[in-house]
C-alpha cells in the first residue's frame, strides 16, 4: 500500500494530539510524519509510535514534499493553507476559516464524500457540533426530507481547547475550597468578559453576530446547508457550555416533509455507519458524555415523537467532539481519498 508524507499544523494541541492517536489506532499509511506548530511550541519533542519527533515551527516553506497536511485548527490555517497547497499538498482543515468558501468541499465522510473530488487542495472539516448533530439526521433525511430542525447544544468545555479544561478543574477545585473561582478563559478567550463554567452554565460559545446569535450558532445553521447541499431546510440553534469535561450533547427537534414510525428512523440510524442507538426508556439506556468520551461513534438516543407537531421528532445526540467532531472526522476524509484513489 502506498504511504504518504503527512504534516500536522497544530500538533502540540488537543486536535494535534487526537491526530496522532488516531493515526496510530488506524493503522494510517504514513511515511514522513512532519510535526508542525507555533513558535512557542516549536523544539518540543513527541515519542510517538517508539519515535522521536521534534516539533518544527510552521513556515510558509514547512509542506514541501507534503502529501496530506492535517490543519488541527485555529487563526493560523488562512495564512499556511496557500503555502500548503502550492507545495503539492492537500490540505484538510479544521478551522472555519474555509468552510463557507464556495470553492472549499466541506465534508463528513458518511454524509457527502462525493463532495470531496470537487476540491482544489484545500478541504473543510466542519464545526464539531455540525457534524455530531449531522451523523444522526443523515439517516433520517434518507427517509424523509428533513424540513425544520430546532437545537440546543451541551457543549464539553474542551472544545475551547487545553485552557478549558484546565479551567474547569481549578474553577472546581476553588469552588470546593470556598475559594474565589478564577475566569480567564470561557465563553471565548477573545471575549471581553469571562465566567466561570464550574458548577454554570454558560449561554455563549464564540463571539456574537449583529443577528443576537453566536457565531457557534450560526455555524451550525450555515455549515449543516452547505453540507445537506438543502437551503430551504430551517434551522434554529442555541449552543450551551456546560461544564462537562469531554464529549457534546444535543437535543434536535426535527419536522419531516412526511411522517414514518419511530422503528423506522431507530433502524435507519441503526445501520448507519458510525452511529450507535442506544435508547431504552426500560432499562434508563441513553447516551452521556461521561461514557462515551475516547469513542468513535456518535450515539443517539431519547428517540420520541413531538406530540406538539405533526411529523415531528425529540432526539439526543452525543459524540466526542475532539474525536469525531474533529481529529477523526480529518481523518476519515483523508481514508476516503485514499481508499478511492483520490489522491
Ligand atoms: O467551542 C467548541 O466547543 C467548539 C469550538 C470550535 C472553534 C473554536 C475556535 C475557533 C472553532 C470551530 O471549529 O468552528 C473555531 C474556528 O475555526 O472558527
């Protein structure tokens, strides 16, 4: 089997890491592994697969010989992706600097690999909770042409990176010592007030727009249209931190075009590849962030007709939004190439 020369921009952070397991894990065909990352992180050393690798500060010359560059996110993929691309690369990237360019494919695997041959270098890999939420309406789209969808996001705060996490648990730590919490982080280290998310929620993830919705929000209603390839279908999102160390939940509301049975949408998500149901009201069976942190799938669960509206449907979606939602989604898309001869 062929192997390539693979550069990840971004290795020292949670998504770098996420990389590096997964590529492991699967059993990724690589040849050159080349460690790329801001100045500050640059000289690191990473064992990895019994290797030392020495992270390299990213340059505009850091992708020749590049065959696949894994962008795990952040402000510097815009000035680096042109660099990539011209060096011979394809570029797949985590940030939402290219997702609602018009010439970028965004793309999860299970939904619209087709879009993926439309690429020229450079590939979208959707917000997190775009994608978790989209694993589950997928299959039930296929069914029945989705018309309306209504979200609200419990989102882990590691998706707000290392700095997150690391908040929570002091905040946690403080609090139970009747110490002061100390906020520097969320709702978005750019935001000109901070909060503290232990034992809180926090009603704003990212920045606002002029429409009163976050941009979190309004990435959700303009990346799951781009990816249906569907902009007549409705969409409404409030996206919630909650202080949850791993994993993002969502609760959807959905309005078909007809009605089907519940059976039919439990199977339908049941042979979708990378879904899990785990739903049963008997036995208290659904999904939680605490137990599937660390997985691959996107578990569905608390399936029920919305008795307020015809056609309608409650579902609750979870996923690792490091995993899936980012790292593996990457991932996957660079497998399909392969797997395809697309590259
Ligand atoms: O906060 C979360 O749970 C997800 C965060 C995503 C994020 C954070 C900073 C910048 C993104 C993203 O992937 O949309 C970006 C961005 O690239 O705009």
């Amino acid at each position: 089997m062929k192997k390539y020369n693979v550069a990840i921009l971004g290795a020292t952070g949670a998504v770098g890491a996420e990389f590096l397991k997964l590529i492991e894990e699967r059993n990724f065909p690589f040849n050159e592994l080349r460690l790329l990352a801001s100045k500050r992180s640059a000289g690191k050393v990473i064992n990895f697969m019994g290797k030392d690798y020495t992270v390299e500060e990213a340059t505009h010359d850091s992708f020749e010989g590049i065959d696949i560059a894994l962008f795990a996110g952040g402000s510097i993929s815009k000035e680096f992706a042109p660099y990539a691309v011209k060096a011979g690369a394809v570029v797949i990237d985590n940030s939402s600097a290219f997702r609602m360019d018009p010439e970028v494919p965004l793309v999860v695997p299970e939904v619209n690999p087709e879009a993926i041959l439309k690429h020229k270098g450079i590939i979208a890999n959707p917000n997190c909770s775009t994608i978790i939420m989209l694993m589950a309406l997928k299959p039930i789209y296929d069914l029945a042409k989705i018309k309306r969808v209504i979200v609200s996001t419990y989102q882990a705060v590691s998706g707000a990176g290392k700095e997150g996490i690391d908040e929570l648990t002091n905040q946690t730590a403080a609090y139970l010592k009747g110490e002061e919490m100390v906020a520097n982080i969320l709702p978005s280290a750019s935001a000109e007030k901070h909060y503290p998310i232990a034992f809180n929620l926090i009603p704003q993830i990212d920045v606002f727009c002029d429409n009163l919705y976050t941009k979190e929000e309004m990435k959700m209603v303009n990346e799951t249209k781009k990816i249906m390839d569907d902009y007549d279908m409705r969409i409404t999102a409030t996206t919630i931190r909650v202080p949850v160390y791993r994993s993002h939940s969502e609760s959807v509301n959905i309005e078909l075009e007809h009605d089907v049975t519940l059976d039919e949408i439990k199977n339908a998500l049941a042979n979708f590849p990378g879904v899990i149901v785990q739903d049963d009201p008997a036995t208290q069976t659904y999904p939680m962030p605490l137990y599937t942190s660390d997985t691959d799938e996107v578990y569905v669960g608390r399936l029920r007709r919305d008795e307020s509206a015809p056609n309608s449907f409650n579902l609750w979606v979870v996923g690792d939004q490091i995993r899936k939602g980012a790292a593996l989604n990457t991932l996957q898309i660079a497998e399909v190439m392969i797997k395809n001869g697309w590259i």
